[in-house]
C-alpha cells in the first residue's frame, strides 16, 4: 500500500466505477486470464465490499488469480503530512484479533460471490485455466507479535501469500519509509521467513529495506516476491525521500530477488507510472527490459490509491491490449498476466510438500 493524503484513500482509495465494460479485443487475439500479486477490498469507507464487490471487478476484464491482501496494522495507520505513518501501538493480541475479524469478512464476501479461494498448487492451475480463485493474502505480519504459532493458524485459515512489513512497527524487521531500527530482519523475522517456507506461504518483501531483503533472499529456498511498487534504474531509495520514492525498489534488489527467480509487482500510482492504462503498459515493458519477462507481474495496489490509471480489471486488460498492440508476443503476455505469478505461488506452496525450509 502506497502513501496517500488521507485516510480515506487507506480505507479504500479513490477509483472510476468497476462496471465499466470490457475493452473489445482484436480478433484473433488471444484472451490471457489476469493475475495480480497485491490489491486491497475494504468493507468501510465510499468504496465497500457490498457495493462493489470483487466478483464484478475481476469477471470486468478476466481476472483469475487475485491476491487480496488484508491490511494487518491498518486501525494503526493515519495519514500525517502526506505520510502514512504509525499512529498508536498495537496491544496485546490486538494485531492479532483484527487479523481474524478482517479475514472472517473476505471469506464470507468471497462465499457470497461464489469464489474459491487458492490452498494448493492445483487450485492455482486452475485459475490459469481461466476458473477464477482468489490468494488470502496478508499486508504487514503484525499479527505474528503474540507468536510463530499465528502463522500456522494462518496458514491453516487458507493463507498462502504473506507480506513481512508494512507502516506499523513490528518484531520482524525494518521497513522502507521509516529510520531502520534492526539493520535488516530481526531473528524472529529471520524464522519467519523459514516458516513460511516450511508451511508453504509465499514470502512478499514489499516495503522491506534493502537490507532485509538481502537478508531474506539469503535465507528462503524458494523464489520470493515484491508485489507492489516499481523499480527505480539508478540510485537506491531512502525513508528521508518522498514517500512514493521511498517506496521503490533499487535496480540492484531488484535484480537479486530476479536472479532467486523470484518477481517484482508494477503498482498503479500516477505520480509514478502516469494516468493512463498506456502509460502503465510502457512501464510494464521498460521494467521486463531491464528484469526479463520471466520476472516481472501485475501488483496493482488496487482501491489503496488514488486515481489510479488502473482502477478495476477491466483497465488492466486494456494495458495488456497496449502490451500486445506494441508488439509483445502472447508467451511473453501470459508471463507477465498471470504466469509469472502463478510460478513463485506454486513454488512456495510446493515447498512444505517436499519439505522446504
């Protein structure tokens, strides 16, 4: 989740209506189902789940594989200055019961939309054969402070995608828009990322600091994700930046979560990849030049920023339209679209049937 100007584009961000209509595709053409490693639905706020719910949303431009991410510290977060930053501490099991409440609502939501949710690798075959599924996924482990044994109960609730850090100070290890406190992970955050791998949950190290995600990749043997910012070519970004700057990944961290084939999230922030559903596509293209195609994927960020370029899956298709209208072949497509992150997933949940970590 990206910084916004209020709390209001937290709780569920400012975006055109989800109804708009399919984009017409050029015949012939290949219909690639969409993934999306990072986007948010809230049951608060102008946009909530009643009225806008994710089944209209991803059946708007062929969606299959979306991972919602529950934000774990959000009663914690305020908006200061244009800054997203912590507000309060959380107290004992607080993290932890709002984890289970928040969850409990996306389950029964995703119920009412008739939507399976991902458990196993089969389930994600599945939706690259267009049966659409949805990743429990997780911003911001604060919920693991009362113990390793939330993330077996979260694992056990279907939970397969888990991001370390986010804007709320936790025992796991340092984030990127803030003064690094631990230089890195911490040893809880270190076994936090083998646990992960022993259970079979995907590790996201998005708003992680360089330093933690080095130290991640050092310890996970199977591929990792940032699901959600851009990559910056030159220079590394710093908490003292502007926020949507301190929020990049350096070329550098990029490259290395790549080389332990792992994937790097594109967001939809107009101040960063621009307004429009082209602009977003271009960005998409130049980030695969310089990672390859093997390792980039969509990680809108969707309903956490505002006016965004891509406000619902039917823009996004329009973007792999662009994509192809430019020259990018249908291999390279589904790639990007939905395979790239249908591959670390399964990596990761592959990994407690053979034991990893």
């Amino acid at each position: 989740m990206p910084f916004a100007p209020s709390r209001r584009t937290v709780i569920a961000g400012i975006a055109a209506a989800f109804a708009s209509p399919p984009p017409v595709r050029a015949e012939g053409r290949a219909v690639i189902p969409l993934g999306d490693m990072h986007a948010h639905l809230f049951f608060i706020g102008p946009r909530p789940a009643s009225r806008y719910p994710i089944g209209r949303n991803m059946a708007s431009g062929g969606a299959t594989l979306v991972a919602w991410s529950v934000v774990g510290d959000l009663p914690w977060i305020r908006s200061s200055s244009g800054r997203l930053r912590q507000a309060a501490e959380p107290k004992p099991r607080a993290a932890s019961d709002w984890f289970d409440r928040e969850l409990a609502r996306v389950k029964a939501h995703l119920a009412e939309q008739k939507l399976k949710i991902v458990r196993s690798p089969d389930d994600v075959d599945r939706a690259l054969d267009g049966d659409p599924h949805v990743v429990l996924s997780v911003e911001g482990a604060s919920f693991l402070d009362d113990g390793m044994a939330g993330l077996e109960r979260a694992y056990e609730a279907g939970v397969r995608h888990l991001q370390l850090v986010h804007y709320v100070r936790n025992s796991i290890g340092d984030f990127q828009t803030e003064a690094p406190q631990h230089q890195g992970l911490t040893s809880f955050g270190r076994q936090v990322v083998r646990d992960c791998n022993r259970l079979g949950i995907l590790v996201d190290l998005a708003h992680c600091t360089s330093a933690s995600v080095r130290q991640a990749l050092a310890i996970s043997r199977v591929p990792t994700v940032w699901s959600h910012s851009s990559v910056v070519p030159a220079g590394k970004p710093d908490w003292k930046m502007l926020p949507w700057r301190a929020r990049q990944l350096g070329l550098d961290d990029a490259r290395a979560i790549a080389a332990a084939g792992g994937v790097v999230g594109l967001w939809s922030l107009r101040s960063d990849v621009g307004g429009t559903v082209q602009s977003f596509g271009d960005r998409m293209i130049e980030m695969a030049g310089w990672l390859g195609d093997d390792h980039v994927a969509f990680g809108t960020d969707m309903n956490a920023i505002a006016n965004a370029p891509i406000s619902d899956y039917a823009r996004l298709r329009s973007a792999l339209d662009h994509m192809a209208d430019r020259g990018v072949d249908e291999t390279r497509l589904r790639k990007v679209a939905i395979g790239n992150y249908a591959r670390v997933l399964k990596a990761a949940m592959s990994a407690r049937r053979l034991g990893g970590g």
